[in-house]
C-alpha cells in the first residue's frame, strides 16, 4: 500500500520554562497580556507534522512519500529522512525561502505556547499529486496534514477529483480555519483525524453533529491523550485502545504525529483498525519519553516486549510479522 504524507516540513526550536504558564496571567487583563519567558533550556530539532509521520513510518518500515516544500537549507535533513526509509524525492524546493520554523515553550505541566513561521512552505500549494502517483506507480492513499491551507484545499480537491482516498488531518491549522473550510476538507475522507479539543472545535465550527460528522466520513479516528484513542464508524461500535505506561515524560511535542505514524503504517500492512491503533499508541509513547519529534530509535525487540505487555501475544505476532 503506497501512502503519501502532505504536511510540514520544519526546523523546531523547543524551550523549556521552569514554572506553570497560568501562573503568570492575571485575569483582568488578559486582553492586553505582554509576557516574557525566561527559559531553562533550548533543543533545535528536526519537525513539521509532515516529516514527523513520514519519519515514524519509515521507521516502522512503510516506506512513505513525504509531499511538502522547503528551502535550499534542507539537503542535511532529507538526507537524515532518506535514511530512515523516507521517500523524499517529491519534496519540493523553493528557491526563494528557508525551511518553515516553529518555536515552542513548554511549561512543567507540559502546556505549550508556539509560533509557526512557514517559510517555504507556502509553495507547497505548487505541488500535484498526479505528478507523485505517476512516479511511485499510483497512491493508494493520502494523509493530507497540516500545511500551507490552499496547499491542503488543493491536495484535498485534487485526490476527490482523482478519486485518491485521502485522510484529512487539520491538527494546528483547524485554528485558523472557519467552518466553511473545515467542511470542504473533511467531507468525503476516508479517515479524519483529531485530538479531543479539536473534535469539539470541528463540531462547533462547521455546525455538524458527531452523527453527522461520521455520515460524511469514513472512519473518525480521535486521540484522547493518556486515555488512548477511540475509533468511531457510522453505524458500529467504537473502539477504544488505551496506551502503554510511558518509562519517562519526556515532551509531548510530536506525540500525535507518532500515533499517525503508527496508526498509518497499520493501514499500509492491512492489519485491523484496532491493531492499527495500537501501534499508533505505541509509537506515541516512545516519543513522549524523548525531548524532540524526530529522537526516538524503534528498536524491534524492545519494541516488541512492551507491545505484548500492553496488548498481548495474539495482537504482538501480528504485528511482528510486518514490523522490520
């Protein structure tokens, strides 16, 4: 199963501030809030919700096409994507911009205040799909993340257009999306993708219901932080999977591409949803136990062991059997 990732490719500058940041507002003026953060500690990591899942995925053996734009800036790191099993040859380089760069603070209660500043990746939008089938033999599937909006619009228009099944997956963007975008995204997916917060956002924004929501979707698939994810299709059960007991916590940036990285690769190996989602838990867990997206090594045998603590030796021997 051929699966391409749009999304963000980026540079992540992670700051840590010894304290809690609710501390520091002051309720009556928060129209007017001007603060200042003096942080313990800097780590510059590699990042982008594109590159993220494509980085868990190749790490997981699934050969991904990771779609987006960069800079002139980003030959180090796709030669590190290439070399986790990433297919980087549709990445698309700008010759006037730097690689996109997000800068975040996070508190001791792990709360996070960041800025994204897009860079190159606003070219993203010249980028077709087609042109990405026809050299990799066709795309059986495509995890439309968060990225340049028209370059999402058009990607989504495009797979419909094509009839390419495709995942819609707003995470950061659905802030700055009205309900009339949100609608025009998530219509038709074959998978849509959210934390709780932003199942609540999508519903308030377009003004559909749950029901309605999965009527028009085929799968809704939303994290629930330490509670796991829970799986939902018109007409069926929900599935919900908790997640393995993390060994450190560390930092939570990048724990929701870890679960589409796992939940993906999943898909592509054709086992269950619920396997699918089990995998995803699990990639998630390592990278909460490690500062940064990109840090985390999936060794097979450790990995492996607290698989089947978690989920069993019937659900282990499945998923070994695909796992390289």
């Amino acid at each position: 199963m051929r699966i391409a990732v749009t999304g963000s490719i980026a540079n992540d500058h992670l700051m840590t501030f010894p304290g809690r940041f609710a501390d520091q507002f002051v309720a009556d003026q928060l129209h007017t809030v001007s603060l200042s953060f003096l942080v313990d500690s800097l780590e510059i990591r590699r990042g982008g919700v594109g590159a993220n899942i494509a980085f868990g995925m190749g790490q997981l053996g699934a050969n991904p096409i990771l779609v987006g734009a960069a800079g002139e800036d980003f030959e180090e790191y796709r030669a590190w994507l290439d070399r986790h099993g990433v297919d980087t040859e549709s990445v698309h380089i700008s010759e006037l911009r730097h690689t996109a760069r997000f800068v975040c603070t996070t508190d001791e209660a792990h709360n996070q205040i960041g800025s994204f500043y897009t860079g190159a990746m606003s070219e993203a939008r010249q980028i077709e799909l087609q042109t990405v089938a026809e050299r990799v033999g066709g795309l059986d599937l495509v995890c439309i993340s968060a990225d340049d909006p028209e370059a999402m619009t058009r990607h989504t228009e495009e797979c419909r257009k094509r009839g390419i099944p495709f995942a819609a997956d707003f995470s950061q963007q659905i802030a700055r999306m009205g309900g009339e975008d949100i609608r025009a995204l998530m219509e038709g997916a074959t998978y849509l993708f959210s934390n709780e917060y932003e199942k609540e956002l999508i519903e308030t924004k377009t003004g559909w219901s749950d029901k309605e929501i999965l009527a028009k979707v085929g799968t809704r698939v939303v994290t629930l932080g330490a509670k796991g994810v829970r799986i939902e299709r018109e007409g069926e059960e929900p599935i919900v999977v908790g997640v393995p007991k993390e060994e450190a916590k560390a930092d939570p940036t990048g724990v929701g591409d870890a679960f589409r990285a796992g939940f993906l690769s999943g898909l592509a190996w054709g086992v269950s949803l619920e396997r699918a989602a089990q995998i995803g838990c699990m990639v998630a867990t390592l990278v909460i136990e490690t500062v940064g997206t990109q840090e985390y090594e999936l060794k097979r045998a450790h990995f492996m062991e607290r698989f089947t603590t978690q989920y069993g030796e019937e659900a282990a021997a499945e998923v070994a059997a695909h796992l390289k």
